[in-house]
C-alpha cells in the first residue's frame, strides 16, 4: 500500500513539473509558436489618450394612467 501512494504521489508531481515546463515555455516563447512583432503588450507612448465622455439622460417621470370610470 505504501508503495502504490509513492508511485501516485511521483506522479502527480511529475505531471505538475511537465505541466509547468510547458506553461513557461509557451509563455516565453520557446516553442516557436508566438509572434515576436506582436502589438500586444507594446503601448505606443507617442499615442494619446481618447477621452469619452457621455453625458448623463435626465430622467422622467411619468405619472400613472387614471383608472377608467366604473359604469354602474
């Protein structure tokens, strides 16, 4: 029993490492597969801001319907 929680322990640990390696290396470009002239992540400084500003709706209100005349 002691041997099959030391082999299922190894692994779980070995899966966390192999995923790490890989997670890192994606990150970090190591595969390849990002785009080293990507706009993302680059903010132009010579750019300015655009500033949008709108401008609150009043708010109406509206007076409740009368109710109909009761024909008796």
């Amino acid at each position: 029993m002691e041997r099959r929680k030391l082999w299922a322990t190894a692994g779980a640990l070995s899966i966390a490492a192999f995923s790490t390696t890989v997670g890192l290396g994606v990150s970090f470009g190591l595969f390849g597969i990002t785009e080293p002239e990507s706009p993302v992540g680059h903010l132009d400084t010579r750019r300015s801001a655009t500033e949008v500003r709108v401008a609150p709706t009043p708010s109406t209100t509206v007076a409740p319907a009368a109710p109909p005349a009761a024909d008796d």
